[in-house]
C-alpha cells in the first residue's frame, strides 16, 4: 500500500492550514457563501439539502486498518455515528459542522488521507477494481498506475479548471469490474502478444443527462507511456471542451461532436509533440511505485479447504455466504472477501462507526491490514485465509455485515436522493429499502441470481442507473415524485446503456412495477443459468414492456 512522501505531506499540511483561515474568514462573516464556494469544493466540501457534507478520497478504493479506524473516528466524533461510502470509493459525512471541518481535515492528514479534489472541475478521485492485486483472473494489478495518475494529477496547475470534472478508472483484468467504460479516461491493463504489459485506452463514456459508452482510441499503450498520452487526452479537452453550456461540457461530449476519428488524430497529434518528454516513465521509477502495492507474504494454509466443508455443512447461512460473498484470489489458500453494506432494509453504502471499526479490526488480523472500498458501495476484505473465513463470518455477523447478497436483487446501488442532496428530484432510498424487503429471502434471492439493480434520484446518475440491469432513475412530475425503469444496462466488459421502458411509475408503484420484471423474466428464461442480462439481450424489451404496461393496463 502507497505511503506519503515528503512532497504529499507538505502540500496536504498546507492546504488544511489554508483552508482553516478561509473557514474562520466565511464564521466572521469575511467571505459570503458564494465567496466561499469555490475555496469549499476545493476541499471536498458541499452544503447539501440540510447540511454542509464533506468527501473524503479513498484513492483507487484501498485504505488500512488505521485508515479505517479513523473514518470511523470522525463518524463518531463530527458526525452522527455514520459514514456513507459512494460509487467513487470515496466516503462522505452528511452532518459534520462547518466549524469542525479543518479539524476533520487534520484528522485526515494525521493518517494520510485528504478530501482534495472531490469536487470542482479538476480530475477526480482515480478509482480501480475493488479486488485488485487479489483476483485470480487478474492479469496485473492496476493501483500502481492509479497511484501514479493520482501524483500527477494532485494539484495539477494546467488541470485544476477543466470544461468540467474528469474521472479515470483503470482495471487489470478481463472482467471488468471498475466500469471504465463509463469514464471520462478508462484503462484497461493488459498484455500484448510479446508479453508486455500496456493499456487498451477508452475516452468518452459517461453517464449524468447524456449517457455514453467510452470510444477505444488506442489497443496498446506502452506503461512508460501513461502520463505522457494522458496529458495529451486531456489538454485536448482543455483546449477544446466547452465551456458556455455545462450540461455539454464534459469530454464524452467532445468526443461524440468532433468525432472519434478526429479526437483520435488530435490526441496522437498532441502527443507525439510530449511523448519523449520529462513525463515519459522510466521503468525504474514504475518498479519504485510498483513495489509498494507487491503481493503479501501469504502462507500456505491448505487445511483450511477441510475446515471449510465441514462448516458449510454444519451451516448452511455461512455456506450461502461464502457462495455469494467470496471470490477466488491468486493464492488457492485465499479468498476475496465482499462485506456487504446493503442488509435487508437498510440504506445502501452507509456503515456505523462501529462497524468501520469492526472492519478495521478483521483487516488487521486476517487480511494483511488491508480493505478495498468498491464503486458498488460495499467494502472488501482483499486477502483472507480459507481457514479464516468461519472466523471473520462470525465477527461479520456480529454487527450485521454478513449479509450473503453480493451481486444479487438486493445488492442495490443507491444515491442519498432527496433525504440528502440538494440536485435530487426523488428519494432514492426508500426505494431501495423497499425493494430489498421485497426480495429479501434468500430463497428467492439464488433463484433470480445475478440482477444488479441502480438507483438515482436525479439525472445526474449518481446511482448509475444507466448501466443497471435494472436501472430506475427518479424524476419529479407536478410535484410528485415518478421513477422511470431502464432495462438491459450493464457497468462491465460489454458495457451497454439501459433502455427506458416507458412512462414512470408512482412511490407506491415501483416495486411492484420492479416485481413484475423479475417474474416475467423468470417465466422466459431458458433456464436457472441464464442471468437477466442475458435473458433481456436475447429478447429485447418487448416482453418486459408488455408486462409492464400492457398487462397492468388490462388488470386496471
């Protein structure tokens, strides 16, 4: 895991001591609120629906045992006793005072952790595979290369006012589980024919009003290579982006404009004029950042496989659990370990002090004091023995972080909606609670099997709505709050865009309206293998439509 140099230290200190005179200049009365908005967002902070939020940057989504212990020190101290972890790896705090923030921001610093950059047009928090340098179908891991991204672009001066804000993902293997394909900048780490390793580079994806599936403009990119092409993407867009209409500011825009042809020869235009610059990568420096995110020294451990049947058969919770929740890692002694934030009837991504410290601790002991945060709202425990896993179910269970839903109907990503957000036009969260109550047998839950659900309260997509297999996006009518279903999206490899279904449905209606998707997809399946996605791709939207619209029409 990346540690602070002396460049990170010195530049975060000052920041904190620079934003605790702008807080005392806005207390006094000194700065107005519209004077103080930019120096606020600069330091990852909001003033939401009832409250001022601050968010935290959880770079590529991994973080230590310390780190967890004071996150949950702040929920506790600043905070009402929680945090919110979001579909950016970040956190956020809804409740911290505006007086208490530089010393929240201290408390960060003293653990090497900021709030830089979270918002504002500037490049975003850069975030990665949740599993990564665990997974066994992993080609490389990608958090060194989001590590250096992240040093270039801290504080970047020709990058800190973009059109608008800018978001990377980069991921190390096949299946793609960081969505780079819905990215202003998407990396997709792998190796040519000759064994190197390179990046297949996505520009243009996104979701918000105008949703797109990023364009591939180069299938190999040499690794010395990546901040000198990077910077060309993005001066092009600096150049060029627009920035008199922000809802068409954003690269994807750009790109869909110009054409991807024309991007493509500007970009390689603009590079070529850097590409032997002081930015092109010597490999001694990649292996200097690569050797902090090496493997750990795992043991052997094979017993645990015997352990491990045995009380799958004594319990068959437990054996659900590790079914839905563990997924194989690079050592077969191993597993990856998902802690899902989403019990039945709860909100989505939001953890108690209690927990985080909970979760801190099982990291310390038994995951080489190490925890993933993952863009669909749960945390991860990276390196966990087989022989551990009854251990940490039981410590898991301990505080209703067993939950055995991974990937499933009520593994549901959620934005905070209209109980939080000042941008949203509907609640998102009981809308979320709803349906997994719904759903929450686990029964019901292994026969519909993998069916990932999205919410967003408003366009902006949050909740990344549009690449859900179920995607509902909620939206405000005469004062009423509709939610409108898209069908068929999809976050990974073969990323798609959701189809709207149609007209939207009440508070009232939703769920039911989600139910009878799933019912009749589970009458047109071929069989219990075939997933939803797979079903919808194979028929199209028609019977989904028809039972949505046509039969309730008839039954009305």
């Amino acid at each position: 895991m990346y540690r602070y140099d002396e460049f990170d230290h010195a530049f975060v200190s000052a920041r904190v001591e620079q934003f605790k005179d702008q807080v005392e200049r806005r207390l006094a009365g000194e700065l107005t609120e519209e004077q103080f908005r930019p120096l606020r967002l600069m330091n990852g902070v909001y003033l939401q629906l009832h409250a001022y939020m601050l968010r935290v940057a959880i770079p590529y989504g991994t973080l230590s045992g310390r780190q967890m212990h004071k996150l949950a020190h702040i929920a506790r101290r600043y905070d009402r006793g929680y945090g919110h972890f979001t579909t950016r790896q970040n956190i956020q705090y809804n409740w911290p005072a505006l007086s208490d923030m530089p010393a929240v921001l201290d408390e960060l610093a003293s653990v090497e952790m900021h709030a830089l950059q979270t918002s504002g047009n500037c490049i975003r928090n850069v975030t990665a595979d949740h599993f990564a340098g665990a997974a066994a179908d992993e080609v490389a891991d990608p958090r060194p290369y989001a590590e250096i991204l992240r040093q270039w672009s801290s504080m970047h001066p020709e990058f800190s006012y973009l059109p608008r804000k800018f978001k990377i993902a980069v991921t190390g293997a096949d299946r793609d589980r960081a969505a780079i394909q819905v990215h202003d900048i998407g990396l997709h780490l792998k190796k040519n024919e000759a064994g190197e390793l390179g990046f297949a580079v996505y520009i243009g994806g996104g979701q918000g009003r105008t949703p797109m599936v990023a364009k591939k403009i180069r299938d190999f990119l040499p690794i010395e290579d990546l901040l000198t092409y990077t910077t060309a993407i993005v001066r092009v867009y600096n150049l060029h982006g627009r920035r008199d209409n922000k809802y068409k500011a954003r690269i994807k825009i750009l790109v869909h404009e110009t054409g991807t042809e024309e991007i493509t020869r500007q970009v390689e235009a603009e590079w070529q004029a850097i590409k032997d610059t002081d930015l092109k990568m010597p490999q001694q420096d990649v292996d200097a950042i690569d050797n902090y995110f090496r493997m750990p020294d795992l043991p052997q451990r094979p017993e645990g496989w015997s352990q491990l049947a045995i009380s799958r058969k004594a319990d068959p919770s437990f054996a659900r659990w590790v079914d839905q929740n563990v997924t194989p890692h690079k050592n077969p002694d191993y597993g990856v370990v998902t802690i899902s934030l989403k019990p039945i009837g709860g909100i989505p991504g939001d953890a108690t002090d209690a927990q985080m410290d909970l979760v801190a601790d099982i990291a310390e002991k038994f995951s080489n004091d190490e925890i993933r945060v993952s863009h669909e709202q749960n945390l991860v425990l990276p390196h966990v023995a087989i022989a551990d896993l009854r251990i940490v179910y039981d410590l898991l269970l301990t505080d209703g972080l067993a939950t055995a839903n991974a990937g499933l109907i009520t593994d549901i990503i959620a934005c905070p909606g209209l109980d939080y957000c000042a941008l949203a036009n509907a609640r998102s969260i009981p809308v979320a609670q709803r349906i997994s109550e719904r759903f929450g047998q686990p029964e019901r839950q292994a026969d519909i099997g993998e069916l990932k659900i999205k919410i967003s309260g408003c366009i902006n997509a949050c909740g990344h709505h549009h690449v859900g297999h179920i995607g509902i996006l909620g939206v405000e009518k005469k004062g009423e709050e509709l939610y409108q279903i898209s069908l068929g999206g999809s976050g990974d490899e073969i990323c798609t865009i959701g189809d709207i279904t149609g007209r939207g449905f009440s508070s009232e209606e939703i769920v039911d309206a989600v139910e009878t998707i799933v019912d009749r997809y589970l009458l047109v399946r071929t069989d219990k293998e075939e997933t939803f996605l797979a079903t919808y791709r194979r028929l199209g939207a028609a019977p989904f439509k028809d039972a949505l619209y046509n039969e309730t029409a008839n039954a009305a």
